[in-house]
C-alpha cells in the first residue's frame, strides 16, 4: 500500500459542510438525511414528495452554485462502460433499499446516532467495496 | 418553509460534495484500492460529517420537536438482520464497480455527464425492483 492522491483539508471541509446540512435537516425538517432513501421515496411514496424532490434538486445546484461563485470548473473521472454502470447502479439501488441506507443515511446520519445497526451496515459495504476494487485490479 | 429546508440542505450537502471531492469517482475508487495505491480522503469527509453531525444530533435530540415539523421522523429501527447484511454486500459491490454511491452520483448530473446519467437511471430501476419484492 502506498498513498497517492490525499486531499486531507479539502475532505475535511467538504466533510464539515455535509456534517451542518445533516444537522440543519434533522434540527428544521425532523428528518435524518439518506440519499438512497429520499431518492427512493421520491420514486415510490407519495409522502414528503415535494420535500424529497428538492433535496434532489438542491443536491444538483449545489456543484452548479459552487462552480458560480469560485468560477472553478469541476473535473470527474468516471467509467464509461456499460456494464459497469448499470450493473453498479441497480446493485446501489436495490443493495441500498434492501439494507435502508447508503454512505450518507448509514455511514454519517445512522454513525452520528450511534446506531450499531449502520455501523454493521458501514463496515460490510466499506469490506465489499474494497474487495471489489481488489478484484477489478486483478481480473 | 420545510421545502425551503430541503432544498438549503441539498444545495449545502452538494457543495459539500464537490469541495471534498467526493462527486469524483476517481476519489472514492481511490478511498476503496486499499490494497493499491490508496487515497485516504474519503475518510476525512466521514469524520468531518461525523464531528459536526453527531454532538449536534445528541446536544438536541431530546428536543420535543423539530423547528419546521411537527414531530421528528427517525429510524428506530434495531435489528440486525440479513436484510441488512445482505443489501449492504451489494451496495458495496456496484460501489466498488462503478465508484457511485446516491449522493454523488445524483450531485454528478449536474455535470451532465452520460456516464453519471446512466448510473443514476440504472439506480432509480434498482430502488423500484427493492421496492418489489
């Protein structure tokens, strides 16, 4: 193992502002945030449609907004295979619904209330993830 | 006012995203090639949610109710059960395939990126299928 690529203070500030907007929704709303949940509530239920939806919404103007007022232009490096894509995305849908939470609603809101529940669920898809990565390097 | 909230705090968790780079896949499939060359970062945005959210959730869940709301709505929910175990393997498999998770990749169109695209529509069809069974 070696170490490339750390952004140390960058993370911890973009940790630190998604730490307040779980707060703010928690504090204001009532509700803990967990993207895989309201994304899969706007889809299914008719409850909080609205509410959900904007959250979505906010979640694509928030790189837009930052790219306005920094004038800095965002750079992904993303797959183009198909098969990585769609077979990653509806394993990400449907893994995240069966077990009720992704990174955010698991790892950060369930954590922060110290719900062993989400740190069992953290710890599996952290493994997983990492024993993926291992064998795509492989194969 | 609470569709105000949930667009703020949307609009604060994608910065938040973009700022930590996490909207990268490169990054988080860097956080997960532990066995590689390894990128901590992800890491750090973890603690860093986790530093501010936690102390603010415990300081004020005793609160009778939230500001906007009239009750909080809160997963109590405390079973650990195969369910659990079993849809976390494969979040952490597509995870790792495509170095996706929601928050990011629905932040990501934004970009209008097709890749980013097409994962969050195959995304959208793994919540319904869930919904399913």
């Amino acid at each position: 193992m070696s170490i490339i690529n750390f952004t140390p203070i960058s993370a911890l500030t973009g940790g630190l502002i998604i730490g307040f907007s779980v707060f703010l929704f928690f504090i204001l709303n009532g509700r803990m945030v967990g993207v895989s949940g309201i994304a899969s509530n706007f889809l299914i239920s008719k409850n909080n449609r609205i509410d959900n939806l904007l959250f979505l919404v906010g979640l694509i103007f928030g790189p837009l907004i930052y790219s306005y007022f920094t004038s800095q232009k965002i750079e992904i490096s993303i797959t183009n295979s198909l098969f990585l894509l769609i077979g990653g995305g509806l394993l990400v849908g449907f893994g995240t619904r069966i077990s009720g939470g992704c990174t955010s609603g698991h790892g950060i809101s369930g954590i922060s209330r110290f719900s062993l529940r989400s740190m069992i669920a953290t710890i599996t898809f952290m493994i997983v993830g990492v024993l993926t990565v291992l064998m795509k390097n492989i194969l | 006012m609470n569709k105000l909230v949930s667009l703020f705090c949307g609009i604060i968790f994608g910065i938040g995203l973009v700022i930590s780079q996490m909207i990268n896949p490169a990054k988080v499939l860097g956080f997960l090639n532990l066995f590689g060359e390894w990128d901590p970062s992800l890491a750090f945005v973890m603690i860093g949610a986790l530093i501010v959210s936690s102390p603010l959730f415990h300081l004020f869940k005793n609160k009778e109710k939230p500001i906007f709301s009239s009750s909080f709505s809160i997963s109590n929910k405390k079973e650990i059960d195969k369910k659990l175990i079993i849809g976390s393997i494969l979040f952490g498999a597509g995870w790792g395939l495509a170095g996706l998770c929601p928050g990011p990749a629905i932040s990501s169109i934004a970009l209008l990126n097709m890749s980013s695209i097409i994962f969050v529509i195959a995304m959208f069809f793994g919540f319904y299928i869930a919904k399913l069974t």
